[in-house]
C-alpha cells in the first residue's frame, strides 16, 4: 500500500542499517521523545538491530503518562459527581489515581464517556443543555489546536455548560528539563514529527546550540526512525549539532501557522507538574483569562487537590531515561495492565506497556503474546 509499506521495506531497514554500522566509531546514546516512537521501536525491535554502540533512551513522550496523578484524581472527583458528563479519549480511562480510574467511577455510576474528538464532547453539550460536559484536555502540542478548537467554538455558539479539564504539556521544556538534570547522559534527541508538524521547528536551533545535541524531528514508522538515527550518528560522529528535519513529508519549520495561532488564543503558557517527574517551567498550557469560564479545574473548584506517587511506582525514571521498564521491580509482577501501578502500563504509548505487550517479558510463546496482548486491550 502506498504510503505505508514504503516506510516498512526490509531492504531499504538493512541499506539504513548498514549505514549506520558504517558510520558509529564510538558508543552513543540517543532519546526519542514520542511514546508512538517507543512502540514502533520496540515492536519492530529497532533497537535490537543497531550496532552496540547506538542505544536508546526513552523519554517522556508519552503525555497520558506523564498526566499528574493530582490532575487524574481531580478527573475523578468531576467525572463523580451527578450532572456531569465526563469525556475523554479511551487510553485515559485505565490511568491509575489515588485507588480507582474512570473505568471504576463509570461502573460505579458515573457518566464517563469515550469520545474521538473533544468536538465530540462539543456536541453532547449542545444536545444535552440541562447536563455539564467536560472533556479531558490532555497532551503535548499535536492535540492542542483541536481542544482550543473546542473552547472556541463553545464560546461562539454560547454553550456555558461546556468545559475543559487541560493537563497540556509542551515538548521544548522537557528537553531543557532532560539535559539540566545532573543523571543526564542524552547525546541526541530524536524529535516527535507530530509535534513538529504543528508548532515547527523554531523552539529546537538554541537547544541544539546551548547543549552541544543533534535534534532530528523524525517520524513513526521503521524506516523514519532508522533515517532518524543514521542522521543524528552522522551528526554525533562529525561533532556537529543542529536541527534536522527527516520527516519532511509532514513537516515545515513553521509548521502549521493556522494551529498556532488557535493554540495562542485560547492557551496561555504556564508551569506544569509531569507526573513522576515533577515541576518543568513554562511547560504546560492553561487557558487564557478570555477562556477561563470553560476552565473545569476552577468551574467544580478541584484545585485544591494534592497527591502523591505510589513509592512502588518507578514510572518517573522510566520517564527520564534513567531505567529501561523490566529493571523496575514491579514489572509484570504487581504492575500489569490489568493492575497497573502506574499509566506507563497501560497508556497506548506507555514504555512499559511496550515492554509488555511487544517482547520484554516471558511472552516467549505465541500464546503468551496473545494472552499480553488481550490483556492490554480488555473489553470494556
């Protein structure tokens, strides 16, 4: 199929393969910052197939998992209470709060619904003006414009029982965030192309610059990451560091001006706590003071809720790179799908649930896999 199984031939894996052997003198270590990265890589066993010298590191691409567990538990305490309509896309109704998730507070007769869209949520509130509606506004740059969408559009048409639930986080400041830290052993950055493809690539030239790094804005699919990584190697071992852009089919170095400026009307920068990780300055988006009547936080006034992480829970160094997941303790033992102790293990681009579901357990059988794999995906 054009356009999709170009990006997955196994002969054009081996030419970028042996490129990369070719190219590697020296041991180097490079972070993709996308949990759709981490899935494709382990799935495909990417990472496996390169040289010894060449590993990976997974970041905090993830923005289900890196959601605060304060921010889940005032989901919980919304999505509870009668009147309400709570929305939100699927892979958030698994997330572990403080002793339940969504799925918990629907079976005990919440109204939580999944949605595709928070346009979706939009229309509940339109069809239903006796009921509040919220939607859960998580993510990093990519599904920001749709949700500023929303408020926009909430505004227009004079809804006042619409409102959003925003835990966005933005992915400039987790690297700054990722190359201060004093554990930091990143030499290169693989770059989310989903996020590039609507903020661009402006924010990346002074990071690349101030930490000495190669940023490579790179896509999901095998090849992409492959093109990535022989990028980033080649950059590493000439000793240079700039931005460069291998997933041009989708991304510009302005990305898509028309998001942006949605994402600036609606959203104002502010700080964000990453759950596992902690306080990241200017890190996250609010709305802005024009908006703040669709602000769910301060609508069912929750922003007093404060909570901590499970101390059995090492998602947080998972998040940072510092621990690949099976040198957790937990892993696969009292941290499964089924109970996770953390949403790394159930998140759709959770490294963890990559690890589970893909190959690093003892799935060894193709029953085994299967058994992984329909337990990652239970029936509602």
């Amino acid at each position: 199929m054009k356009y999709i199984d170009e990006f997955n031939d196994p002969d054009l894996a081996r030419r970028l393969l042996d490129e990369i052997r070719a190219t590697v003198t020296r041991p180097w270590a490079l972070m993709e910052v996308c949990g759709g990265q981490t899935h494709s890589i382990i799935r495909h066993g990417i990472d496996q197939l390169l040289p010894e010298q060449v590993e990976l590191i997974h970041g905090p691409g993830c923005p289900v998992c890196v959601t605060p567990l304060e921010v889940i538990d005032k989901a919980l305490e919304i999505a509870s209470r009668p009147g309400v309509i709570f929305c939100s896309f699927g892979d958030m109704l698994r997330v572990p709060g403080t002793g339940r998730d969504l799925f918990r507070v629907k079976g005990e007769g919440g109204d939580v619904r999944v949605v595709y869209s928070p346009l979706d949520a939009l229309e509940l509130a339109r069809r239903n003006p006796d009921r509040e509606v919220v939607f859960f506004a998580i993510g990093f740059e990519t599904t920001a414009p749709a949700n500023a969408m929303a408020v926009h559009q909430a505004r227009r048409l004079g809804l006042t029982n619409f409102s959003l639930l925003v835990s966005h986080v933005r992915v400039p400041p987790a690297v700054e965030a990722i190359m201060t830290a004093p554990s930091c052993r990143v030499q290169g950055f693989l770059a989310a192309g989903h996020v590039c493809s609507v903020m661009g690539t402006s924010e990346y030239p002074r990071l690349a610059e101030r930490f000495g790094v190669p940023l490579v804005v790179t896509g999901f699919e095998p090849l992409d990451i492959l093109e990535g990584i022989r990028l980033a190697v080649r950059q590493l071992e000439r000793g240079e560091h700039r931005v460069e852009n291998a997933y041009p089919r989708a991304v510009r170095e302005d990305g898509n001006p028309a998001a942006v400026r949605m994402i600036e009307e609606v959203f104002e920068v502010t700080d964000r706590n990453w759950r596992g990780i902690g306080p990241i300055p200017d890190s996250g988006w609010r709305l802005t003071e024009a908006f703040r009547a669709y602000d769910a936080e301060h609508r069912f006034q929750v922003t007093g809720i404060r909570t901590e992480e499970p101390a059995e829970c090492r998602a947080g160094e998972v998040l940072q790179g510092l621990i690949k997941p099976t040198e957790c303790g937990a892993f696969g033992t009292t941290c499964t799908p089924r109970t996770p102790l953390g949403a790394t293990m159930v998140s759709s681009e959770g490294a963890c649930a990559a690890y589970y579901l893909y190959r690093r357990m003892n799935a060894a059988t193709p029953q085994a896999a299967q058994a992984a794999r329909e337990e990652m995906n239970p029936v509602a």
